[in-house]
C-alpha cells in the first residue's frame, strides 16, 4: 500500500463523514452528532490532502 492508496483511503472516509453529516443535517439529527461526523470528516478529509501533497515534494 503506497502513500496514495492512503490518501485515497483517507478522503473517502472523510467524504463519507462529510456526506453523513450533510444527511444528518437534513433529517434533524442532534446538532452535536452533526458536528462531530462534520469535524471527523474534515480533519481526514484534510489529512489525506496532506498525505497527497507530501508525496509529491
């Protein structure tokens, strides 16, 4: 597993956090379950960025 494979790992999850969030906004759910898959999905979204642009320097 190459350090791309893990950034794509990675913003897909964070995606599908971002993603649940966004459905749970939507339905109603609790304010804080929303901003807890919102901030989880951007911390890996934005990991697997990072992962992404340390491989190519």
């Amino acid at each position: 597993m190459n350090q791309e494979d893990i950034a794509l790992l990675l913003a897909v999850i964070g995606g599908a956090c971002l993603a649940t969030a966004w459905i749970g906004r939507r339905t109603g759910d609790a304010v804080r379950d929303v901003r807890l898959a919102l901030g989880t999905g951007s911390v890996v979204l934005a990991c697997g960025a990072l992962a992404l642009i340390a491989q190519a320097w």
